[in-house]
C-alpha cells in the first residue's frame, strides 16, 4: 500500500484538540505521523495548501437502492458520489427490495462495498421483518454480520409496543435505533408541507404533527427503556424542541438534520417542483429557523444527506399524481453546509466538521471521525473557499434528482482518502 504526505493544510480535528498547519503521514492504511515539516519521502506528497485537512466525513443516512431499485442507483454510483461528496463512509438504508433483514444481506453489503474500493459501507438493518412492523428481526445475528443501527425507515416502527421491544434489545447490543417519526393517519395522502405553498398548488398537506407526535412516542419509549433513540431527517420546531428538551433530561437521544431542511423551505416547491419533494417535506421558514438554531446551540448531532435517488422516469411523474419522494445529496452536502452555516457566522468550521465525523462516528459506534497516530487513514480534504457551480448531469450519481442543479458553492472537496487509498481528487 503507497504512503503518503499530506504538506501545508490546516489539520482540524475536534474530537483530538487539533487544529492548526500540520503535516500527516500515512502508511499502511494507518496515520503514522502528525507534525509540522514532516521530512522524509513518500510514495506520493499530496499538497492541501489553502485546504482544511479532516477527518473522513461519516453520512449515517443514505438510500443506494441495491438490490431491488438499480435503475435509480447501485452501490458502485453510490460510493461514488459520497466519495466525491468527501464522505469516507456511509450507513446504507435497509428499504431495499429485499428489505435487509437477514445477516447474509447484511455481509454482502459489506463484502461488495469492501470489492469496490471507495467508501467504508455501515448497513442499517430492519427493525421488523420485511420492515412489515409485525416481527423484529434477529437484532444479535445482524449485529454479529456488521450491522450498526436498526430502521423501518420509509415508515416509523409500527406499533409503541414493538418500538420498546427494539429499543430494549437494540441497549442490550449497544445500537441504536433510527427511527422515521410520521404517524401515517396524519400524513396519508400528503405531497408536500402543510401550508400555504400546499393551498395555493392544490395538493394535500403533511403537517408537522405528524413528525412531533411520532418523536413524543419514541422518547417516551427511550425514557422508558433506557435505549438509545436517533431522530432521522427532524425537520419541525416541535420536534427539534422535545429533542433539546429530552437530552436536558438525560434520555439516550440523538438526532441529525438533512441540507435539505435546513437551505430550503417549501417555497421551493414552486420553482422545482417534484425535485423539491421529499419526506419529510421541506417545511416553513419558522422551521428551518428553528432547525437552525438547534444545529448552532447542539441539539443536533449530525448532519446526514437521506439521499434518495430515483430514476428519471419516476420524478417526472405528476407533483401529486405518483412522482416519489426524496432528492440526493451526498454531492451538495459539504457546500450547503459551508454555503448556509459557516459562511454565515451560525457555526465554526470545527463545529461543522464535529456534525459530519466525530458525531455520526459517535452514533454509530465506530472508531472513525478522528485523525490520531494509529487511527484509520480516513481523511476528507476541502478548501472551504473555493468557489464551483454544481451541475447535476455531471454527478457520480445514477440519478438526478436534485434542486440545487445550478447552484453556486463556496467550499469544495478537494480530496478524499480511505484506508489510506486516494479514493476521489477533484
């Protein structure tokens, strides 16, 4: 395996009190050295000047669709595009077709992904078999196979009963449960935010309502069991404030917000239509304001894309007539969040870079999110001011399904190493 010298970056590091212009020197898939003017010859010298050196970014929520869905995307695109998103590993949704409940699927994922050489993969299992909410899965043999987290994700766990079984198993096996809060009563029929934009389009709403009441039942069953509870895609002020509030009280809560929900409102959906159209939907400005707040003063964990790719086809179906929900991400992630937190003074570089590596890497259990002497050579490098148009027909993703096509950015990724592999140069 080649090393490498990484010269003349700034080296930013939270979870290791680092932050200032270093050197690092990888071999053998491993950081060797971290130091200012490191001498001595390697393999290749990668020049970072004018670039922030962090850890790999970890996005704990994404939609690659294989098996089952390979017309909108596969594991190989995938992995690309997080790759060029600067992500060094995923954790991959189990709503395939078939769903992944079964340890064997759960090894395959990771064996394929290993073969493919780009990202780490971290699969997401079932809650309930077939995510149908009757039975949970073999929540031990999943873990054993490399799963990291359990969902029902595209539906909540079905019943408050199951939910405290998952949750009690999942504390036992040291995992958490991810769990999609939408009561589907509330929300049956809705295509976008309920609203104004909802009025005036003629279509049927989703109310925020839907979300709170499904995130009150979960932290009442997190209180209840003691077992770590993670808040998928929370998008309402409702919802962001019972979060705030739980952790006050001590629950094992953690939650992560997409871009999505916090650089758009649902006005979007005037201009882009059903590429504006997700789930949860894109909501009001009081809501983005209020998720940003929750992201500047720490309720929020993480920051993870929910890219959720779907061929062409599908999306220009009719707003209300069929088109699904979900956009993706992985590629816009870093500069939306350069572009609309720290540009904008809301947060600091350190504090952005916590929400895409330490963190995830803390929810998920994983020894990743770090740049130390011996730790994984997983490193995403990025000038923050690098300014770069985003065209979405150029994507590494197989579909194109994204409101931001067009979009000018400030801040890029310039590289992204795993394994001490370069996996993507710009």
């Amino acid at each position: 395996m080649a090393s490498i010298l990484i010269t003349g970056g700034r080296v930013l590091s939270p979870e290791d009190n680092l932050d200032g212009a270093l050197d690092v020197r990888i071999e053998d898939g491993v950081i060797r050295e971290i130091g200012p003017n490191l001498a001595g010859g390697a393999d290749e010298t990668l020049d970072a000047s004018s670039c922030v050196v962090a850890p790999g970014f970890i996005d704990i929520h994404v939609h690659f669709r294989e098996p089952g869905g390979e017309a909108s995307e596969t594991l190989e695109t995938g992995l690309a595009a997080a790759v060029a998103g600067g992500f060094t590993a995923v954790a991959t949704m189990p709503n395939t077709k078939p769903v992944i409940d079964q340890p064997e699927l759960v090894a395959a994922q990771i064996e394929k992904a290993r073969s493919l050489g780009l990202a780490r993969v971290f699969p997401v299992a079932a809650v309930s078999m077939g995510s149908q909410g009757e039975s949970l899965t073999d929540f031990a043999a999943l873990v054993a196979a490399g799963a990291v987290a359990f969902s029902d994700d595209g539906r909540p766990v079905k019943t408050a009963g199951l939910l405290r079984r998952a949750l009690k198993q999942s504390r036992e096996l040291g995992v958490p449960i991810s769990e999609h809060c939408e009561d589907a009563s509330l929300t049956a029929g809705g295509v976008i935010n309920e609203g104004p934009v909802a009025a005036k389009l003629g279509v049927r709403g989703i109310p925020n309502s839907s979300e709170d009441v499904c995130v009150a039942r979960g932290l009442v069953m997190a209180e209840a069991t003691g077992g770590h509870l993670h808040v998928a895609h929370l998008s309402t002020a409702g919802a962001l404030d019972m979060v705030r509030q739980a952790k006050r009280r001590g629950l094992r809560v953690t939650c992560e917000v997409a871009p999505h929900h916090f650089a758009l409102t649902e006005e979007a959906v005037l201009k882009y239509g059903a590429n504006a159209k997700m789930n949860p939907p894109l909501r009001s400005a009081a809501d983005v304001e209020a998720i940003r707040a929750g992201i500047a003063d720490g309720t929020v964990d993480a920051i993870a894309t929910d890219h959720a790719p779907h061929a062409a086809e599908l999306k220009a179906k009719p707003l209300d007539g069929g088109a699904p929900f979900g956009i993706i991400g992985l590629e816009t992630a870093l500069g939306l969040a350069l572009s609309e937190l720290v540009h904008t003074g809301l947060i600091s570089l350190w504090h952005m870079i916590s929400l895409f590596s330490a963190n995830p890497a803390r929810i998920i259990n994983q020894p990743l999110g770090r740049i130390r002497i011996g730790g994984a050579a997983d490193l995403t490098l990025f000038n923050p001011d690098f300014e770069w148009t985003y065209r979405v027909a150029e994507g590494r993703s197989k579909s194109r399904n994204s409101p931001f096509d067009g979009r000018t950015f400030r801040g890029a990724v310039t590289a992204t190493i795993v394994a001490g592999n370069i996996v993507y140069r710009r």
